[in-house]
C-alpha cells in the first residue's frame, strides 16, 4: 500500500469528524438535510460519496429521484419530496433536489413560465417551514468552469466505467451554458435566505471542493462538527451575494 497523501490524510481524519458528529445528532435526534445542486459533471456524487462513506447505513440516505410519473406531476410540486425529508436522528443528502424547477426545468423547456415563477415564490417558504420545524437544512451550489465541464463530460463518454454518469442531457449542458447561468443566478437570487441561504463551492479542483464541502457541512451541523478548521474562503463562499463570482 502507498504512502497516504495529504489530501487522503485530511480527508480520513474529516470523516472520523463526520462520523463523531453524526453519531452526535442522532443521540441529539436531530434531521440534517443537505441539498446537493449545481451544474452537470460538477461533482456531486464525488462528494457525497467521501462525505457519507463511513456514515451509519441506517441513520443515512442518499435520495436522487428519477423524473416524476404522470401522477407526481399533476400534484403538489414539492410533494413527492416531502416523503423523503428525515425524521430524528437521520440525515438525508439529496442529489439534485425541488431545484430541478429552479434549473434544468425552465431551461428545457419542462415547467411553463409560470411554474418557474411559482416555484421561485413557493421554495423560501417551503423551505421556511422546513426550518422553523427544526430541519438542519444546508444547500450547496457546486459550480464549475465551462472548460472544466467540456473536459469531464468527454471523459465520460470515453471510459465505459462512467456510462451510468452519462445522461441524453449532458450534450445540453454544453449547448445551453448561458441560459443555465441566467437560471442558476435568478435561482439563486430568488431562494436564497436568512434561514436557508445558499452556498457555492469552486469544484475544478475536485478534492480540494469535496474537503471543503466537509469542512462546510460539519460546522453547519455544529455539534463536534463545530470544531473543524474553517472551508477556504476561496472554494466556499455565500453564493448569493457573490454572483460575481460564479463561472459565468
């Protein structure tokens, strides 16, 4: 076995923090909810994979629903995610989330005008209930550079290892670059709170993003998470209020 590096030093021993703080918020009963959004190939399942990797099974779940069936569609929007939110004890990280309707919706054409403007007005106060029910909510923005994107995403269609990362709408990522950056801003613009505010992440560099993510989440959560080094300010930082800079 090889020599660890440093980054497989600080990530082993940001999981052993993972796992005391875990092990913390079920004793307190706790619901920990991480929403996990952001561009295509930026990440997500890299880091939600290092990030639960030694978390408790059964206390854990990693939620990525498909696209809704004919009946989900015709209910409540964010009906079919109420299912999935945790009860005391759990923690629930979803990979892509009600934000669908914030992003890739509107940009392809899924939801009506209408809908996007809704769902902007409905998600804070859906969101606000979450919180004031007392929900550790945490929402992530992984964001990721356009020539980051291109490289990864051709990667994937070169190695048959990442056939299950390739969808029919990776080419579109590519094609409609400027409206997911319009959606994204006024996503972000739109949702972001006092009680549920948006954080962005600089993923092309992907272990330097999912330590950081760690780093984030645990002092969210608090607990024995609190005591963890603080994310680099470069990496992490309020998605809202610094539009200026996100990849554009």
């Amino acid at each position: 076995m090889g020599k660890k590096t440093d980054y497989d030093e600080t990530l082993e021993r940001l999981q052993v923090a993972v796992v005391e703080t875990q092990a913390w918020t079920i004793e307190q009963g706790l619901r920990t909810l991480i929403v996990l959004e952001g561009r295509d190939t930026a990440g997500k399942d890299g880091a939600i994979k290092r990030l639960t990797e030694y978390m408790s099974p059964r206390q854990t779940r990693v939620v990525a629903l498909p696209k809704p069936t004919e009946r989900e569609a015709s209910q409540w929007y964010f009906q079919r995610y109420v299912a999935h939110l945790p009860a005391a004890g759990e923690t629930v990280l979803l990979n892509r989330s009600w934000y669908n309707r914030g992003g890739v919706e509107p940009v392809m054409g899924f939801c009506t005008p209408e809908q996007h403007e809704r769902f902007l007005h409905d998600a804070p106060r859906f969101e606000r209930s979450l919180v004031e029910d007392g929900i550790v909510l945490v929402k992530l923005w992984l964001d990721i550079s356009k020539g980051e994107q291109a490289q990864r995403l051709e990667e994937r269609r070169e190695d048959p290892l990442k056939r299950f990362k390739l969808s029919s709408l990776d080419a579109e990522a590519e094609a409609r670059w400027d409206a997911y950056s319009l959606a994204r801003n006024q996503m972000l613009e739109a949702t972001d709170s006092k009680f549920a505010p948006w954080t962005a992440v600089a993923t092309d560099d992907k272990k330097t993003a999912r330590l950081n993510i760690i780093r984030h989440v645990l002092r969210c959560i608090g607990g024995p998470g609190a005591a963890v080094e603080a994310p680099d300010g470069d990496v992490v930082f309020p998605a809202a209020k610094h539009l200026d800079r996100l990849y554009r």
